[in-house]
C-alpha cells in the first residue's frame, strides 16, 4: 500500500524555475541537471516498485530530523519482518573505487553515496528504536540507469546494480508481508515526523526584475504563447486550464519570493500577458487562496 508518494523537492522547482526564466552560471546549471536526473531516476524506480502487487506498506522521500541530523531517505518499505531502506542513484557513466572513496573514471572524487546510505540507516534504526519499533533494517543503495558502471567495488555491499533490479522485485515479491497495527503505527510516526518543507541549502542569486515573465508549459518547458478564453495551448500539443496555470504560477511565484505579496497585479504581471484578463487572474486568486488584509494592502495568502 502506498502510503505516501513521492514529489519534486522544493529545491528542484526553485532551480528549474530558474533555470527556465534565466542564465544561471554553470555551476548552478550542473546542480539544476543532477536534481532533475536524480528525481527521474526516482521515479523510475518507482516504476519498478509499481509492478510488485504483494501488500507491504511503501513510503517515498521521507525527511526526518533525529537529534539535529537532517536526513532524507528516497524509498522505504515495510515488510513483515523488516523496514527496506532504498537510496536511489541515477549515475550515468563509469564510476570506480578506491577505499573508501568514489571517482569518476576522469579522477573526479564524488561524495561516497554509500556513506550516505550508512548515515540514514543508522539514523533511521535510532528513530525507530526511540518510537519503540525493533525490527531490522535491510539497507539497499539501488543504481537505476543502464549506463551505470561500477569498477573495483567490493563484493559485500548492499549495492543493487541495474542488472540486478529484476532480481531484487522477485525477492520483494517473495517476502511475508503480514503486517499489523504496530507496521502501521511505525508508518504513521514516520509520516507525522516527515518534514514537508526541506531547508534550501544554497541559492543562486536572483531578483525579481531580471526573471523572464510568463507560464511554462509542464510538459516541454517552453513558454506559453497562446491563450483561449479558458485554456492555455502549448506548441508540443500539451494544454492546460487557465486555472491550473494560474495556481502553478502563483505556488512558483510564493517558491521563488516568499517575502513579496501576492495580489491580482503582482500576479497579472508575473503571468507575462498570455492571461489576458485581469479579472481572471482576480477570480482564480479568490477561489483558490485567502484573502487577507483590506483595501491596498489586501494580498492572498494559502488558504490554512
Ligand atoms: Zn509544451
């Protein structure tokens, strides 16, 4: 059963936004890139998952903080007898080891992600011991594009290579998944101790002025063109309702300026022309957000 599925990080919309409305420098850019592949290969783990039809409890991109130490965790499972825990990597390319440390094959030391898969375990076993649950965990550092080559890793790791990915569902279909009110009691702690908002570490320097206005399409990233009364018309074929356009912006407008105020004007603006009507903007703003404050300074805030 899946109990809480997985969305873009606040982190990747803010660098995607800026990465579509921009130039950013291409450190960013190469940041931005690893965001987006690291969430597709997310997903395409997901995909994977999908097809098992056994009922364990599953639980996506789960943020916790233990004792001051902020760590996320890309996939957790919960089978009768244990918590499956899954760090996915989109690596791309051949990779090699030597000790401890991990290198691309130009010699470029990249951060060990098993260190990191250790990290969350031990700080996720502690949690679970503090909420009173003792059952073991099964760590899993799952490298999901064909692409991927690993040289001179040692045999012993919890890694599970793309080829590998077949056997590891057929292992997944095959566990006892009976689980009770205490598997789910262990799921709820997690869920309720989830943070929703991730601390955005680093930033690129922006401001208002310099961003290109307008609504991209969610599909091919371009921008938006052409308006109906009630529809905005992509040239990849993607449409999308006025409405659903208009929320999206204004949810990436509150990502980007968390400080500036949302009203008809700033958000008419901010749609760069293809809504045409103000009045459109100030019917989508009262439906879907509360108004607060009164006559010049009245803004629209979410609705609580
Ligand atoms: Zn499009």
């Amino acid at each position: 059963m899946l109990l809480k599925s997985r969305k873009e990080s606040e982190n990747l919309l803010l660098y995607r936004s800026l990465f579509l409305r921009m130039s950013l420098c291409e450190k960013d850019v190469s940041h931005y890139q690893r965001l987006e592949k690291g969430y597709a290969g997310e997903l395409l783990f997901d995909q994977y998952v999908s097809s098992l039809t056994n009922e364990f409890l599953l639980l996506n991109d789960v943020l916790l903080d233990f004792g001051n130490n902020l760590f996320q965790m890309d996939s957790l499972a919960i089978f009768q007898e244990s918590v499956l825990l899954f760090e996915i990597k989109n690596f791309e390319g051949d990779f090699y080891v030597k000790g401890d440390r991990w290198y691309t094959l130009s010699d470029k030391e990249i951060k060990n992600p098993l260190e990191q898969l250790q990290r969350s375990e031990s700080l996720l076993r502690r949690f679970l011991q503090e909420h009173g649950c003792m059952l073991p965990i099964e760590p899993f550092l799952v490298f999901v594009n064909p692409e991927f080559t690993l040289y001179q890793a040692p045999m012993k790791t919890p890694i599970i290579y793309p080829t590998q990915i077949q056997r590891l569902l057929r292992t997944l279909a095959n566990k006892p998944t009976k689980t009770t009110h205490l598997h789910e009691k262990m799921a709820n702690k997690l869920l309720t101790h989830h943070l929703s908002t991730s601390p955005i570490i680093r930033k690129p320097d922006y401001s208002y002025e310099i961003l290109q206005k307008g609504i991209y399409c969610s599909h091919c990233y371009t921008f938006f063109k052409e308006a109906t009364e009630t529809r905005l018309v992509c040239s990849c074929g993607t449409t999308e309702s006025i409405d659903d356009a208009i929320v999206r912006s204004v949810y990436e407008f509150m990502l980007l300026f968390p400080d500036r105020l949302v009203t008809t004007n700033v958000i008419y603006e901010w749609c760069g022309g293809v809504v045409k009507s103000k009045k459109t903007v100030r019917r989508v703003l009262s439906s879907h957000f509360a108004l607060k404050g009164h006559s010049r300074k009245a803004h629209f805030v979410l609705k609580s």
